[in-house]
C-alpha cells in the first residue's frame, strides 16, 4: 500500500495530517488573515476546545446543532462538545466575561472546530477558521467594514479574481412575512430560491393559496442576483416596508464599500437565504474561480449575544482555510518552500566548533541545523538540497575554516572562522563569488 494511502488509512474519514508543505501555507494563510486583522484593530481571544452542550447550543443554529460531536463528561457527568463553530463561543465569551467593557468589541480569532459530515460526502469534518466578530455596532459601515476586511484579506493572501456575494435576509422575511406557507412548505421553498430552480419553485407555488402579487415577488428571488442594478429590479418587484427598508440598508453598505474600492468584487444576490434562523441583515460568501464552495461566510446576526443574556448588535465572518488552502494551493508554493537557511556540517569527534557557530548565527535571526548524523558530505549535501536548505556550511576540523556553499548554484565562499563568529556577517555573496 502506498505509504500517504496507508497514512490515511489509520485515521477517521474527514480528518487528515498536514505534512511540512500544505502546514506551512495553512500557517501563511492563518498568518496573513490574522495580520490584516490586527491592523484593523481586533485584539485575538482564544476560547477552549470543549464545551458544555446545552451552554454550547444556545449559541447555534439548527443545521450546526445536528452536525455537534457530543459525549458524555465523566468528571462533570453532563454533555459536553467539541465546538462546529467558533462564532457561538465569542458571543458567550462577550456575553460573560466582557459585558463591562465599553463597546464595541473588536475580536478575532483562529482555531480548529469539528462538525459532523455524511458518510460518503467526502467534506472534512475538520475546519481550520480564521475570524472576527464586532460587537456593538448596528450600522451599515460595521458590515461594510466586514467585507471591505474580507476582501483585503483575500487580496493579501494572493488571490486576484474573486467574488464576495453580498445578500439581506431581511428582504426574504419581507417578501414572506404574514403568507399562509410554513414548515416543510416553507423549507423546499427556501431551498429551491437558495439552488435558483424556478422550475421546482413553480411547481411548489402552484398549489399554494397566495396572491398574484405574492407569487410574483417569491419567483423573482431566484433572479435578483448580479451587479447593484439588482437593487432597482427588487425595488420594483416589492412592495412590503421591510424588504425596502433591508435595500435601502444594503444601498448604504454598497455605497461605503465605494468609498473602500473594493466594489469591483461585489455581487449581489437576494436569493441568497443561508442562515435564516441565525443571521438578522446582511450576509456575505466568498467564492474563487474553480472552486464551488465559499472560502469564507458572514453577516450580521443581531441575536446571538441575547441568547447568552447580552443583547448587543453584532456582525463578523471567518475564513475556512482548508477551502482557501484548496482554491489557491500552487500559487502558496514560494512560501510553502521558505528555506531553512544554514545546514551545519562537521567532521571529527569534537563537534563544539559547529555547534558554537550554530548559537551564533541563531541570535542574529538565521535559521540554523546541525547535521548531527555520521555521514559524509556528498549525503549530507544530497540532504541539504532535498530538505529545501539555502546553505550548506562546512567546518573544517579543528576549526581552521569554513565554507559555505550556495546550494541553488552551487558557489563557494571561503571563510575564516572567526568571520562567521563576527557581528557584521551575513550570508549574502559578493557579485562573481
């Protein structure tokens, strides 16, 4: 059996090992988020990775409730669960621990959740988020703000072409609000607006006891998708105070994300329903070509601080960096193979010359190992190159010199041991050394 095949064989189906290469562009892409995070001001929490469930629960939505991995506690004796996302948890954080802190909150995150997939869908179970949340703030610049980070974020992280789909749930609740359609009715009409199948949405409004009018507005969600010309085909469609009132909203965040000039990777989509029983305004998905699933989800979600015993409005979105990792793996390659700089190698018994170079080189920043193994050079050169070094360093014995040698092109450069030792060296070659 194949040795990555065998790998896999030894664990659960929706979770992997991450080897060196894919590691580091998860750490990148943690990295960069986190860094155009912090420059818009969010200040990291880290919350636990278990959870009482019923404290858990409160916090999450229907479809996250039933993907929960639960168990029983022995110390406690109650249910306990491994967190499917990480959003529930800063709202009970805000709720409990910060609630005397002036608002609003800016926090992020990055973290590990679990949730549960079917069997032979093939998803991983597994989800690497990288997120923030803002609390406090109920405006259309706060959800602006979300998108316009997003899209920052994305551009930092290399992508070029990508688009973010902004909808309002609000407009859905207006266009439905007081109709005589509800439960299992309600549900395979919200998903055949989510999957745009006006063919199945005929067939499902037909026997439905609603107005022209009525069945008119729910046939055009489907369409309402594109450029900001969709606000004005909406705005003709409807008639309902609340579903003008999200446009008007969804207008001003529109506008704002002008001023930002980020408009060029907006779309808008008034069919876009995910998240109803959780999400109180605007909501957004980002998606990148080649890839059918979003690589990051938000939107505002007024009531979930409440449930923890805090009203207070809120917004936010996380990044799943396994999609991320996915739609941009090739182009995450130059900092996949960020070097090791230096490969130390020594013969002889006494190797406290190498070993004091190597403590030296390290406080000034290099990145350094020691080829503690009993080999000949051409192996450890053979080593070096295949395990991505930038160096390889020789220490002749009884430390009478050094070379270094540039393993991209192979250069040589003499040197006296005690110039590597001194304060101005760097590794860097002279022009024609």
């Amino acid at each position: 059996m194949h040795s990555e095949a065998a790998g896999e064989s030894l664990l659960p189906r929706g979770v992997k090992d991450f080897l060196p290469l894919k590691a580091a562009k998860i750490e990148y892409l943690s990295r960069t988020a986190s860094a155009v995070f912090a420059r818009w001001g969010f200040r990291p929490v880290i919350p636990p990775g278990l959870e009482y469930l019923d404290t858990l629960e409160r916090g999450l939505g229907e479809g996250l409730r039933e993907r929960t991995f639960r168990f029983d506690d022995r110390q406690s004796g109650k249910l306990v669960a491994f967190p499917p996302d990480i959003t529930p948890q800063v709202a009970r954080i805000v709720a409990t621990r910060m609630r005397e802190l002036p608002l609003p909150l800016r926090l992020c995150y990055t973290g590990r959740v679990l949730r549960h997939a079917e069997q032979q869908s093939g998803k991983d179970r597994e989800i690497f988020q990288a997120g923030v949340e803002l609390i406090g703030l109920d405006s259309p610049e706060a959800d602006a703000e979300m998108v316009a980070m997003a899209v920052e974020c994305l551009t930092a992280c290399g992508a070029d072409e990508f688009t973010i789909d902004i909808g309002q749930v609000e407009f859905f609740r207006g266009v439905m609000d007081g109709l005589p359609i509800s439960g299992g009715a309600a549900r395979r009409i919200e998903a055949a607006i989510a999957r745009k199948d006006s063919a199945e949405l005929n067939q499902l409004l037909a026997a439905a006891p609603l107005s022209d009018r009525a069945r008119e507005e729910i046939l055009a969600l489907p369409r309402l998708f594109g450029g900001r010309e969709v606000l004005a085909r909406a705005e003709q469609v409807v008639s309902n105070d609340r579903s003008r009132r999200a446009l008007d909203n969804l207008a001003r965040v529109l506008d704002i994300l002008e001023v930002y000039g980020v408009e060029r990777h907006v779309t808008v989509d008034l069919g876009e329903l995910r998240g109803l029983d959780y999400h109180s305004g605007v909501t957004f998905q980002g998606f990148l070509p080649g890839l059918g699933r979003a690589v990051c989800l938000g939107g505002r979600y007024d009531q979930l601080t409440a449930r923890y015993g805090y009203p207070a409005p809120a917004t936010g979105f996380a990044f799943d960096l396994l999609n991320l990792l996915f739609a941009l793996d090739h182009r995450l390659d130059a900092v996949a193979a960020a070097s090791t700089d230096v490969l130390l190698f020594q013969r002889g018994a006494d190797k406290g010359p190498a070993q004091r170079l190597a403590q030296a080189l390290r406080a000034r920043g290099l990145s350094v190992a020691r080829d503690i193994i009993g080999r000949g050079l051409e192996e450890s050169l053979d080593y070096a190159r295949r395990m991505n070094y930038r160096y390889l360093m020789i220490v002749d014995e009884g430390a009478a010199g050094v070379r270094l040698l540039r393993l991209t092109d192979g250069a040589e450069r003499a040197l006296a041991f005690a110039d590597v030792l001194a304060a101005d060296f760097t590794l860097s070659f002279r022009p024609g050394e």
